[in-house]
C-alpha cells in the first residue's frame, strides 16, 4: 500500500503514504474487534489509507480556487490504481519503490536503511541490529534519506539499464538482510519469521527474473535465499526450540526450494568475476548437497569463507569463518580465531560472538571460560527462544 500510494502521489510524498498506511491499520485495530473483518480486508485498507492521504493533501493545498479541481485529479489518479487484490499486483509496484529508496542520491548505508523502513517494515532497533550500528545513528540516516527524497523528488521508477549498476547492489543488501531478519530475528518470541523470509524469497525471484535486474548476482542472490529458506521448517522442532545443523531432518527440507536455488545457481555462474553472493550462494549450496552433516565439506566451505574475507572483510564474515575453521582444525582453533575478534567494536554487543566462543571453548574442556561466555551471550540478546538455547547450554555445562 505504501508503494501504490507513493506512486499515486509521488516520492515527495512518500511519509505522507507511510502515515496513511499506518493511520489504516490503527482504524483497522479499533473497527474490526467490533464490527468483524471486512469481506476483503485488503481493499478496505487500501481504501482507507487512500481517503487518509487525500484528506491530508486536501487540508494542505492553499489555493482554496482551484482545490475541488487538484483533489478530483489526485483521486482520478488513484482510482486508476485498480482497487487491489495485492499478490502479484504489487511486485512491480514494491519493485520501484525499492530502486527509489535505493537512489544514488542517497548515501548507500541511508539507501538500504530507508528501504528496510519503508518497504520492508523494519523497526529502527531491527535495522540498527542489522547494520551492528547504533540506534540514534539509523534514525539520523532516516530523516536526512526522507529529506533528501523529498526535496530532489526523486523519481518513482525502477532506472534505465545504465543506470542499474549504481542502485543494484543496495537492492540486493536490501533483501538480504531482509532475510536475515526472518531467518534470525534479532527479538521476539519465535527463533524464525518464515513470513518475512517468505517475502525475501519473492522480490528476490523478481529481481532476478526482471529483464533489466537479472544479473549474475542477482541470480546468486536469489539462490542463496531459496538455498537457505528450503531449511526452515527444520530449524525448530514443534515447541519452538532451535535445532541446530546437526540436529535438522534433511528429509524435510523443501526439495521444490532446493531445485529452483540451484538453477538460479547454475544461471549465476555466467558472472565474469565471483563476487560475494557467489560465494556466499556457494557456501549455502555445501550445506544443501550434503547428504547428512557429518558428510558436509567443511574443507570446501572454509575454502569459500577464506575468499569471501579477502573480497568483503568483515568481522560477522570472520565470525562464520570460525565455525568451518573447528569444523576443519578442531575446537581449539576455532577458539583461537574467535578471540582474535574479540576487540572487534562491531561486535561489541552482538551475542553470537560469546555464544560461538561459549560452545567452542566447551568442547575443548576450558568449562569457566565457556560459561562466561554463554551468560554474556544470553544478556545480549533479545530473542527468546536464542535465550532457551542458551541456558539449556549454560544448565548443562553447570551440572558438570
């Protein structure tokens, strides 16, 4: 609805369309416990957030004259926004306004933040976990990325092919991260938000099927997700409770998923150069053709994360590497490469550091280490089901 709305009225517009939607949900909230839900919940959404919006540009026009005439023309232009059924609908719609958000005009790190706000929903402390930033910071990117919108009135379209290359790559951090929310929600009371994932997946396969958006990297993108999402329904068991790799029933992972994230491999691998999502598509591929966990090629995995380090340094990249360096080496050198990132100042309050620290440090005997770093992992996080795991981890070294 924000993106019908924002490509009725306009970019300028785009926090108008925001407050609509939200002021439609909240007229949703105190109608529909009494009075039922409508027989097409969509529509009535749309429908009320469409009157919200032109009453608001109705009280701000200040030529009184010619207002009849300006209102009549901006509901002429909405009406010819059918009146929605959105599956399918959207895509094109949701698809521009996230190159809008993505404009070069805008700083990257203002462009993926707003498109993660605007588009995809996300609380300013969901982006800042995203980013390991600060949360003052993101809401300071946000207000300046919305003025900046505004003020240029920046087109609402996805951009001519030359102009792609320069707004692709944010799409593509857009909807990984996107992913990563769902995949693994940073609070809350469930270890995964399937829908969230779910909706990564579709404007993921959109963008690689657009003619003018489907690149190698693209197509590496949507992989890594459908490789990674085909997993989902195995990462807890029917209370709720994280399963790790080891634990997980292949048998159940979606064989439909699995197919399509390695033909969109097969159709990434026409990239000239490897980047990132190639490798990190590959590493995702490893786990998929594994046929149990103790027959994973941990030494190609550590050989893919050694790449992606030299292509994207980054201590959560480092962090990951770790993990295939114990599966490889031992416990003990894994331990050794997490405490090299132990000073990292991105790290500093991201709790799958001492949780990964915790669970090597365990395996190799050093018991008081592990448990500081398990009770400072489970302080840091916000999700409940992450904390279940981790005291269950912390009772069991305790009883030692």
């Amino acid at each position: 609805m924000v993106a019908r709305l924002t490509c009725a009225f306009g970019s300028e517009h785009l926090a108008l369309a925001e407050e609509a939607v939200q002021e439609s949900l909240v007229e949703a909230l105190e109608r529909w416990p009494w009075e039922g839900i409508p027989r097409e919940p969509a529509a009535w959404l749309w429908r009320v957030a469409r009157n919200r919006a032109i009453d608001v540009l109705r009280r701000r026009m200040r030529f009184h004259a010619l207002e009849s005439d300006v209102v009549s023309l901006l509901e002429a232009r909405v009406e010819r926004l059918s009146e929605v059924t959105f599956r399918g609908e959207l895509d094109d719609d949701t698809l521009r306004l996230i190159f809008t958000c993505c404009h070069p005009a805008l700083a990257p790190a203002s462009q993926v933040a707003l498109t993660l706000k605007t588009v995809c929903g996300f609380s300013v402390d969901e982006i800042a976990r995203a980013f390991l930033a600060r949360r003052a910071t993101v809401a300071q990117r946000l207000v300046r990325a919305k003025a900046r919108i505004a003020e240029l009135r920046l087109g609402y379209q996805v951009p001519p092919p030359e102009q792609l290359g320069e707004r692709l790559r944010s799409v593509h951090r857009v909807l990984y991260l996107l992913f990563n929310e769902g995949y693994s929600p940073g609070a809350g009371e469930s270890a995964i938000r399937a829908d969230v994932c779910a909706e990564a997946v579709r404007l993921a396969e959109i963008v690689a099927s657009h003619p003018a958006t489907a690149t190698p990297e693209s197509h590496a993108l949507a992989a890594l997700l459908l490789l990674q999402c085909a997993r989902l329904a195995t990462r807890q068991d029917a209370e709720g409770e994280i399963l790790l790799l080891a634990e997980q029933d292949r048998s159940r992972w979606d064989a439909a998923q699995l197919q399509r994230g390695f033909a969109h491999l097969r159709r990434a691998m026409a990239a000239r150069e490897l980047d990132a999502l190639h490798l990190e598509a590959g590493i995702a591929a490893a786990h998929a053709a594994a046929p149990s966990y103790e027959a994973t090629d941990w030494a190609l995995i550590l050989r893919y994360y050694d790449q992606l380090l030299q292509l994207q340094p980054s201590p959560v990249v480092a962090l990951n590497r770790a993990v295939a360096v114990a599966m490889v080496h031992g416990p003990e050198a894994g331990a050794d490469a997490c405490d090299a990132l132990a000073s990292e100042p991105a790290l500093a309050g991201y709790y799958l550091l001492p949780a990964v620290r915790g669970e090597l440090y365990r395996r190799v005997g050093r018991l008081d280490e592990a448990r500081a770093c398990l009770a400072r992992a489970l302080a840091q996080t916000e999700c409940e089901p992450v904390r279940r795991f981790l005291e269950r981890r912390l009772d069991h070294i305790q009883a030692k």
